[in-house]
C-alpha cells in the first residue's frame, strides 16, 4: 500500500515539476472580437432584428427552405452559413457578413428564388479579410 502511495506521490510531483519547467503555454494574442459597431444598427428604432422572426408556419417555413439552400452550397464561407434571416409576413431581411460580393449576390438570389422578387431586402455586408 504503501509502495502505490510513494508511486502516486512521485508521478505527482514529476507532473508538477514538468509543468513548472515548460513555462507558460504560448498562445496567439488575438483581439477579442468586438461587434459594438454592427450590434449599435440593431439598436435604432425599425430596424429588423432576429427576434421579429415571424413563428407563423408559412414565414418559418420560407427561412427553413432558405437556410437550407444556403447550408446545401459548399462554396459559401462559413460567414455565409451563419447569416439572420429574418422573414416577417412574407418578407424577407439577410443581415450579417460575408466573405465576398458574390456571396452576398448569391444568397440573395437563393433568398429571391424562396421568397420571390421583390420580397428581400438585403443588408449582407462584406466582412474585411482576415490577417
């Protein structure tokens, strides 16, 4: 028993010992993301946020099938993927970033090919490159 104690002890303090001699962990500093800015349009009076999502059948059908044809595109980013659709009485509002000026063209075209023309307003927004 007491042969197990002494083992436990020794893995113990080598663990510590390791731990202590390694150093910190270096990581990459990144700024912490920050969307103050984007966050504030959603703050004036009118604007369309994610909570007016219509919980009608038909409005939450219309963002199913939109969301599912922009999941169903491997060619969108991941900014893409992850947009606001927001669809009130029929209409249809994209908010968020996107990588390009063609996804931005193509989620709207996926987006008027559900809702139909003239029922999409789209306040996509191109997200500046990453370093």
């Amino acid at each position: 028993m007491r042969f197990k104690k002494y083992l436990w002890f020794a893995a113990a303090t080598a663990l510590f010992a390791a731990s202590v001699l390694a150093g910190p962990i270096q990581q990459d500093q990144q700024p912490a993301p920050d969307n103050t800015k984007a966050n504030q349009g959603d703050a004036n009076k009118g604007a369309t946020t994610a909570d007016q999502q219509k919980m009608n059948p038909a409005d939450r059908a219309t963002t199913k099938q939109i969301r599912a044809a922009l999941m169903e595109d491997k060619t969108l980013s991941t900014y893409a993927h992850n947009i606001k659709i927001i669809t009130r009485d029929g209409h249809v509002t994209l908010k968020g970033p996107v990588r390009t000026e063609d996804e931005k063209s193509a989620i709207g075209d996926k987006a008027t090919q559900v809702a139909g023309a003239g029922n999409v307003t789209n306040h996509l927004t191109i997200a500046p490159p990453t370093p």
